[in-house]
C-alpha cells in the first residue's frame, strides 16, 4: 500500500510551543506575583486557552495520501474522499495557500501550507487526480513560497513576553 502521511511542519510547532511555554511562564509569574487566583487571572488563562488548543491541535493535525483516497484531519474533523468520488480541487494562494478538495457529495477538506512537505503534497495530489487539476494548478503551485511572518510574529510575540518576565524577576 502506497502511504504518505502529512504533518505540521516543525517551525509552526516551534513557534507555537513557544509561544505556549511563555504564555505558561508569564501567567505562573503572575500567579506567584499576585500571592493568589484573581478574576482578572482567571480572564488572563481564559486568554490562553486558544493558544494551547490550537498548538494541541497543530500536534494531531495530518494529511493522509493512500491508493483509496486522502483523509484530512482539521479543524472541523476528519475527512476521507475517495479519488474516484473528487469532483474538484482548488489551489489558493495568498500569504497562505489552501487546497480544496471536494467530493461528489460536497464534503469539502481544506490543507493549508502549515504541512511539512506541503510542495510534495500537491504533486501527489496532481499524479492521483490528473483530470481534476484545473488550468492554473500548475501555474499556482510553480509561485508556491512559504509565508513565514506568522510564526515570525508568534516567535517575537513568546521572546517579548520572556522578555518581560525575565525583567520583572531581576
């Protein structure tokens, strides 16, 4: 059985991890700081929380290539399309790239470019479905670059925060 699996690529789970063990540290400080758990604590870990899930997410997250089909585990659940049953694919570009891919039954999977071999992806996704590639798929995926100011911003975003609670512990 011929089998590729898909997963975040390693900067993304960096920045994101990152920026969760900062946010982890700067809320423990304020914690001790504070002597006690206060309602604007109990805001600040509120806050948090998307940040966490989401990079708990980043850690399941996956695509999946088999000779049956290609199953996408995202944000709305899992999805598995047979080749046969794909009635189009999309490529989107922008800061980010999406690949859409939708079936007979309009079950739509969405993959960004947050994929470790995301470029692979594509042509693998070309070589199954040949005649489900629109015109400008190639043309698309040729200007393919990854966007890397996302988890720049993440990146400086966890080093202010350290930053500030390294500071504030001297």
């Amino acid at each position: 059985m011929d089998k590729k699996v898909f997963r975040s690529d390693g900067l993304t789970l960096l920045a994101y991890g990152l920026l969760v063990i900062a946010y982890v540290l700067f809320f423990g400080a304020l914690i001790v700081k504070a002597g006690r758990f206060s309602p604007g604590l109990l805001i600040f870990a509120i806050l948090i929380l998307p940040v966490v899930a989401y990079f708990l997410f980043l850690l399941k997250k996956k695509v999946i290539v088999s000779n049956e089909g290609i199953e996408v585990f995202g944000l709305t659940g899992k999805k598995f399309i047979k080749w046969n049953e794909i009635s189009e694919i999309s490529l989107t570009p922008g800061r980010r790239y999406f690949l859409f891919i939708a079936d007979k039954e309009g079950k739509l999977a969405v993959i960004d470019d947050s994929f470790a071999g995301f470029e692979e992806l594509l042509r693998e996704i070309k070589r199954r479905v040949p005649s489900k590639i629109p015109e400008d798929y190639d043309k698309v995926a040729s200007g393919y670059r990854r966007s890397y100011t996302s988890n720049a911003i993440l990146i400086v975003a966890a080093i202010v925060l350290l930053f500030i609670l390294f500071n504030s512990l001297l």
